[in-house]
C-alpha cells in the first residue's frame, strides 16, 4: 500500500489518469458525437444500425379495415404473458404441469398476482418471447413490465418492431412478490406492433406488460391503409417492417405496395446468408432450388418488374422457411430483403455470391482502419509490466484482472469497445498501488539508483508510455520526487500505473496532411502513385510510435521492446520492408511465439478443457493443461516448420506429446519427461480435429455431444456461419400437432435409452428428427455425427456404452458422415467420410480452410471482422460488433482477404499471411469511426 502521508500527492498525480474513467468507449472516437454526450457515458441516443421499422401487415382474412384518417382514441392495451406468438426456449419443458399453464412449448408457471393468469418463467439466458399487439394508436408510450425474480438486477430488454427501447432490471423481491418495471418515451408508429422480451441474465418471471398512452400525435407509418391482423398467427402472414415510409403491400393488389427500394441491403445480405443457405442454393442464372433437388424452382427474371417483385415477396411471405410457413413475414423484414436479394444476384449477372462482394481494384486499394484508443487487457497489462522490468510474471494477482474482452463468438480478447466501470478503476488502482511496492524494489535493485530514481523513472515510464513523455508529464512526475522524497519513486510508479497513457493504446494518429508534411511514406500505389497523396484528406496516419506500439501488441501481446522502440525513434517503421523486418522478429521472439501459440489455443477454443468435468479419476487437472497445451505445440509445430504444410493442422499423421498425455493416449511418443513435448506421428489422431481438448470439449460426462462436434467443426475449422436456432411459427392446430408427435418421439426416446439401447449418435438422430429441426439438422449437422468415434474423455473407440446408466456394453459405433456444403452452409458441393480421421484429411485442401485462416488471423492480430459472416455474435444470433464495417470497409476489406489468402497459397505458408496484416494500410491508415457504423 502507498504511505499514509503520500496519498494525497498520489490522488493528484492520478489526475493524470483522469480519463480512466470516461475515455474508452468507441463512441469516444466517432467524427461527430452526440452533443451533450458524456465521453463512455451510456446512452441510447447514439445512432444504431437497425434493419426495422414499423411493420406492414397483409391478411388473407376479412379483417377490418384501418385508415389512416381514422381518428382513434389510444387505450391501455394489456398482453398476458401466456398469449405469446414466438418464442426462443433453450431448455425443456418446466412450470406448470395442469391447466391453462401447462399448453405451449414456453416455461409458465401459475400465479396468485392480481391481473394474470399465468407468468413466463424457469427463464434462461437468451430466452425471449415476443408477441402481436394490434390495434395501436401511434403515439408515445410507457410499457410496464410486471416482474418478479428471487435476486436484483436481472435484466428483460424490451423491443419494438426489432429496435431495443430499453431495459429493465428485477429488484428481487422473490418469486411471488411482482413488481411494475416501466420504460418510458416509447414511440408506437404502427397499429399492428410486434413486441419482444428478452430475458438477458434469465432467473425472471413475466406476468404481463402494459402499453400505457402517454401522449399522441405521431403520423402513421403510411398513409395506404393498414390491415389489422387477427391475433391468431395462422390468419396472418405479417411482412415485417419496411422503412416507415414504404406504402403498404396488399394481396389484392400485386402492381403497389412493397419495391426493392424498401429494402435493407446490410439486413438482405445478412439474413440470405444465415438462413435461406439452409434449403438453397444458387444455380447462376437467376433461378434458385432447394438444397440437394432439382425440383422446386424459383424463376425470379420477372420479379425485376415492380409488379413481380412484390409477387416474389408475397412467395416468400407464404412459403418460407421450410417447415414454418409465414415465418419469413416476422423476422427482420426478411421478406422484403430475402426478394431484394435474389434480383440483386440476378442483376449483377454473377447467380451467386453476395452482391456487394468486389475484387482488387485501383478503387479499393487504399483500406482504412478503425481511430480510436484500445483499453489494455489484463493480460496485455501484466506482460508490459513484465517485459518493462517492473513485476514478475506470478506477480499479476487474479484479483486484478479487469476485463478479458472477448465477447460473443469471436472469442478472442481483444478489447475494442470496453468501458471502465468502477469495478474496473477500482481493480486498477489495487493493481497500481500494489505493484508499485513490487516494482520499487525491483528498479532500485536493478538500476542502483538508491533514493535517487528520478532519471531512471523517467525512462521508464517512456516505456509504459510507449513515447517520449511530454514536458507536462515530465514536470509532473519530477514534482512528485521533489515532494515525496524518498516515497517519491513508489508513488510515480503507481500514478504512471494506473495512467492512461499505460492502460490504452492509442490508435488516433496524426492528419494526413501533416504526415506528408513531415515526409512519411507509406509506399506506392499499383499504378506507381504516391500512396500517402493518394489517402483521403480526412484519414489520420499512426505515428512512429503508435504504429511501434500496434505491431508490439498484435504480435506479442505486450509492450513494444527496445528495438522496436529504438526503430521508432529512428524513423525506421515506414516502409513495408522495414515492418516486414521487424514483424519476423518479433514473431520470432520468446514473447511472439508464446503469442502465436495463443492463438492457435484461442481459435480452436483449447482453453475451454479446463472447465470440462468427468467422472474418471484418469482425467486430472494435469490432463487438462496438457491438452490445451497440445493444442498450442501443435499449431506452432505447423506455423514455425516450413516443411510442414497447412493442411496438416487439420489432416497431418502428428501431434505433439508430452509424456504424461502420450500415455493417457495410449501413444509411444518418445518423450522423457512432462516437460519434454515432441512431434509424435500416429495413424490413429493427429491434426487439431482429433486432439484431446476438441473432442472432450464438445462432450459431457455422460456421453458426447455430436451436434456440437458438427457445429464446432463448422464455425472454427471453416468458418461456417451456421445459424442459431429458431422456433417455428404456425397454425395453433398443427403447432400442436407438432408439439405431440415431438413429445411421442421424445418418449420413445427415453424407453429406448433406458433400456440402454441407443448409442449418442442414435439418441440425438432421433431427438432430432422432426420438421421443427430440419431446417438444421438434415444436412447442416446431423450428417456429421460420423466424428464418434472419439469419446467424451479424448481417446478413440469403436463402441460404446448405451446413453444412460443402464446403457449396455458394446454398441456398435456409425463412423460414416457427409460435409454437405464446402465453402458455406449453402452450397451443393459435399463430401463423405468413414470417421473424423477421414473427414479432417478431405477437409484439410479446402479453400474454406484457407480462407479461415485470414478471418481469424485478421482478428487476433486487428480486433476487427475481416467481412460481414466474421461478425460476432451472441448464441441467439446477434450481431455483438461494436462498430460494423462501412461499405466502403466491406469492399477494401474484400481486397484484403484476397491478398491474405495469395499470401498462405504462394508458398503454403501461414508465417507470410500472418505477417502481411501488418504490412497493410489498414494499421497505419484510420478513419474516424461514423455514428452510422456504431451497433450498441
């Protein structure tokens, strides 16, 4: 701790830390911010991509009629919980067991709250419900939640037509104690609104919620007639919302209504990808049919007519997806989008592919990266702290640890959007004032500098700083020796901690203009211009220093070292050749390897072993380790040795084993010692595919888990977006009907695992095995369950013991699978295989590996998606990216992956991509980012 008699000079000299507490958000660096906005404050007045607006409703029934001359009184309008239209449940059947409660698929559970009958409960984390309400007066709302939930600050976010108005948090009364939450200044612009209530943090009941009028006057969202759907989703088949301008389409009438302009080309792109790829391919021709059949064709060339167009949407409306006719009409104007989409691949003459997708032109061969300052993560600050000479690695307590910044599904942690919150400053200032006790010691034994640090300080802090300090700081901290005394190194250090200066790195760069003012080169253009004269005016260029410190921390995680900081002050990061110099050294070094090693853990998720749970007494913390360690001598075997080719990461006949895990394996892998990790060849695993850490990873205790093996295989090996799943809606009657002949087969189910007859394969084939799944499951996932033939616990088998405790010995294992799809979810190619070893070598040579590379090499090392499907998500499929790439970013960025790619296929690689990311302009080059690209 600082001396008693020093807090006070330390409290001042933090003041250079001020902006810990307000500076990192990425709102902070947009070119116009919100006035009156607070620097990292919240705010929900920032402009947020959304593909919604007010919906349009068309009904083949007789519903009434609504004008928009109509002048309508606006009422309280109460939806009961149980009177839902669409659900996302994770989780079986819970609640009630009788009665009104009982029907549905979604949790309910009876109440004695006045005004409810039963309530949404037993809620999980990304659960949601989402429900019709006609019969609206545009105009501004309060919506009143009524909640209950044993604990505080469970959250229920509320949106409205696909926009979020707000959130709402439990105050944990207890389960039959229900509250009103209320979310005011709601503005209702259509008659017919879809609401939606997601269950953020799950652990709370939903009784009801009111739309409470609280003022009026807002226009409609059309002045065409709107027709009122009935509250029955069968009766409707609701196209979800156009701009608010767009007139309304009819069913009567083709020739009006709905046009291409009505469409949102990010959400059409978006939503073709993730979802109609599950049944459809294009043929290149303007003529779409079902996945894997020649029937069923679709000629879109008329839809390039207004009438036709709006003919295709009302298909669509109608038909799709496969097994939830009318669903389309409720997601995201998927509708509308899904037509735009098909006559833009029309159009473009292509048949395929994303319609905005372009190649390397003179026009996008400048690209542009994000400005803005990056929060270091604990990680990136512990090893600075380290390398600089202040702490040992074992000193970094895990009580400091701040954020690690993954999020969604990218997984990797890089922070681009962490705010500090107080927990955060708080953790900081424990870390500061604790290390600096640590590192006063070290520097005066290592500099001999007594009570007189004062200049070995001021070099230090260079280091921290990544710079030259600045005469401010300079005098700063030399007043801080002159008052402190023989306290004075303790306390600058601990300022200089918990400074922002040390905790972000700044990425802001300098005008373009004063760069060629100051004759920075950035090298030539293709056609042999000046590619710094060619850069937009209003770009920004990193400095020596800033481009010093982004090489640093995308190659090693830590702080750039002397040499690195010596070539910046020597003006020696300029060219390509020069960072080229330095990025093969730095990958080189023992920080860079650990680094890349990293990497590869943090891909393929290796870490994630370490939380598995088995009944075994073999499988010890000891296996864990060394199994996620496995992951990591095995990527860097195929990154560092030229002589191994890319392929054999996923197909190679080698791993690398130590000892101890070549025994668990059942390997002879000549190794002497748990320390001593060799290249080990075996015909039986090999390649990260068949390693210890993904196969148990993707298995529980009681068996594995074949549907996660296929979907993991999917997105981390080739980098499928395969899309979460969805609850299909429907007529009433046939939803039930479903609903039975689900529970039937579910049953069955249970008999036959309990006379331990079925085998994992067999019991999640059958589980499976309904149209509410097939969209998915029938060529998606379920044709790779041919990967059992590794068992929860890592290790190969032929049989298996039956899925329950009475499950027999010795059931035949089914190895045969098929990869329907190569290059995406959605495409006609496929192959077959006879067990993982099988499919890992077939999928080693395809393009979609390669091309998996880039995208997840551009995210280490940048933050950033390198393209639209690299976006990260949540686990109910939404986008989680803080800031989305511009359209200009998706063409550049296009350019790029091609150029990664070349890189790996020239010489097979993966040393040249990795180290042509830093090389791009796209480090040195940023943009401020636009309110228009912000996404939370």
């Amino acid at each position: 701790m600082l001396p008693k008699q020093s807090l006070s000079v330390y409290v001042r000299a933090t003041k250079l830390a001020g902006l810990v507490i307000t500076a990192t958000t990425l709102g902070a660096c947009v070119a116009d911010p919100v006035p009156d906005q607070g620097v990292g404050q919240e705010s929900s007045s920032l402009a947020v991509i959304s593909s919604s607006s007010a919906p349009v409703v068309q009904s083949s029934s007789q519903a009434p009629v609504v004008s928009s001359s109509s002048v309508a009184q606006a009422q309280t309008i109460r939806l009961q919980a149980q009177d839902y239209a669409r659900f996302n449940e994770s989780d079986g059947r819970q609640g009630a067991t009788a009665g009104r409660c009982s029907q549905g698929m979604v949790d309910l559970v009876d109440i004695t709250d006045n005004g409810g009958t039963c309530a949404v409960g037993y809620t999980a984390s990304g659960e949601w419900v989402e429900y019709d309400v006609s019969g609206v007066v545009p105009g501004t709302y309060t919506i009143s939640l009524r909640t209950s939930a044993a604990n505080a600050g469970r959250r229920l976010q509320v949106s409205v037509d696909g926009n979020l108005v707000g959130t709402v948090q439990t105050v944990g009364n207890g389960w039959e104690s229900y509250v009103d939450n209320t979310i005011t200044n709601v503005a209702l612009r259509s008659s017919n609104t879809v609401v939606r209530v997601a269950f953020a943090d799950g652990e709370a009941n939903l009784n009801y919620f009111d739309l409470i009028p609280t003022g009026g006057g807002l226009p409609p969202v059309s002045s065409a007639p709107v027709v009122a759907s009935s509250s029955s989703v069968a009766s409707s088949s609701s196209v979800a919302p156009p701009p608010s301008s767009a007139p309304v389409a009819s069913s009567s009438a083709p020739s009006g209504g709905v046009s291409i302009g009505d469409a949102d080309d990010r959400a059409a792109g978006q939503y073709a990808e993730h979802s109609c790829g599950l049944c459809h391919q294009s043929e290149g021709s303007g003529v779409f049919t079902a996945l894997g059949a020649p029937s069923g064709q679709i000629d879109i060339s008329y839809a390039l007519s207004p009438s036709g167009f709006a003919q295709l949407v009302e298909v669509v409306s109608a038909t799709m997806p496969k097994g939830g006719a009318n669903k389309c009409t409720e997601v995201d104007n998927c509708a509308v989008n899904t037509a735009a989409y098909m006559v833009a691949m029309f159009s473009d003459g292509s048949g395929g592919g994303d319609p905005q997708a372009s190649s390397c032109t003179s026009d996008n061969e400048i690209s542009y990266g994000l400005r803005t300052v990056r929060l270091l993560t604990s990680n990136e600050m512990s090893k600075s702290l380290v390398d600089i000479g202040l702490i040992d690695e074992g000193d970094f307590e895990q009580s400091y640890s701040y954020v690690g910044g993954s999020h969604g599904k990218s997984f990797y942690p890089v922070n681009t959007d962490q705010r500090v919150t107080e927990d955060t400053l708080r953790k900081v200032v424990s870390a500061a004032e604790n290390l600096s006790l640590i590192a006063t010691d070290k520097v005066k034994q290592r500099y001999n500098c007594g009570n007189n640090c004062e200049a070995t300080f001021m070099g230090i802090a260079e280091r921290m700083f990544r710079r030259p300090l600045s005469n401010e700081e300079k005098s700063t901290y030399s007043g801080i020796f002159s008052e402190m005394g023989d306290d004075g190194l303790q306390v600058a250090l601990a300022a200089a901690i918990a400074a922002p200066q040390f905790l972000y790195r700044s990425e802001m760069g300098i005008p373009v203009s004063e760069a060629i003012q100051r004759g920075m080169d950035l090298g030539s253009l293709s056609s042999g211009g000046n590619k710094l004269n060619a850069a937009d005016r209003n770009a920004y260029v990193l400095d020596s220093y800033e481009t010093a410190t982004a090489l640093a921390y995308m190659y090693t995680g830590s702080t750039p070292d002397e040499t690195l900081m010596n070539a910046a002050a020597n003006n020696r990061l300029n060219t390509e050749a020069q960072i080229a110099s330095q990025i093969d050294r730095l990958i080189d070094t023992a920080r860079g390897r650990e680094h890349t090693a990293n990497f590869g853990a943090n891909w393929f998720l290796a870490d994630r072993v370490f939380d598995a749970k088995r009944q075994k007494a073999e499988f010890t913390d000891n296996i864990r380790a060394d199994m996620a360690r496995e992951v990591r001598e095995l990527f860097s075997e195929v990154f560092y040795n030229e002589d191994v080719p890319f392929g054999d990461l996923y197909g190679g006949d080698f791993t690398v084993l130590n000892r101890r895990l070549a025994q668990y394996y059942g390997v002879n892998s000549g190794s002497s010692g748990d320390n001593d990790w060799r290249v080990t060849n075996t015909v039986e695993r090999g390649g990260i595919l068949t390693s210890g850490a993904f196969m148990v990873n993707t298995g529980s205790d009681a068996y594995t888990r074949p549907i996660l093996r296929a979907v993991k295989l999917r997105e981390l090996m080739l980098c499928h977006v395969v899309p979460p799943p969805v609850n299909i809606a429907g007529d009433p009657a046939e939803q039930q009907a479903l609903a039975d002949a689900r529970t039937a087969a579910l049953n069955e189910i249970t008999e036959l695992s309990l006379q331990g007859e079925l085998t994992s394969r067999e019991f999640f084939e059958r589980q499976t095995d309904s149209p509410l799944c097939d969209s998915c499951h029938e060529k998606v996932i379920n044709p790779l369950f041919g990967m059992e033939d590794f068992d929860a616990y890592g290790k190969p088998r032929t049989t298996q013991k039956g899925v329950s405790d009475a499950g027999k010995l010795g059931l035949p294992i089914d190895t045969t699978g098929t990869l329907y799809g190569l290059s995406s979810i959605s495409d006609s190619d496929l192959i077959t295989f006879d067990g993982t070893k099988d499919l890992a070598k077939q999928v080693a040579d395809l393009p979609a590996v390669r091309s998996c590379l880039a995208v997840n090499s551009f995210r280490w090392t940048t933050g950033l998606p390198l393209d639209k499907a690299a976006y990260s998500k949540d686990e109910s499929g939404r986008i989680r990216e803080p800031v989305l790439l511009s359209s200009e970013q998706e063409s550049a960025y296009s350019c790029v992956k091609e150029q990664l790619v070349s890189e790996l296929e020239a010489n097979d690689d993966p040393k040249a991509l990795y180290r042509k990311i830093g090389t791009l302009d796209l480090i040195r080059l940023r943009r401020s980012i636009d309110n228009s690209q912000l996404q939370n």
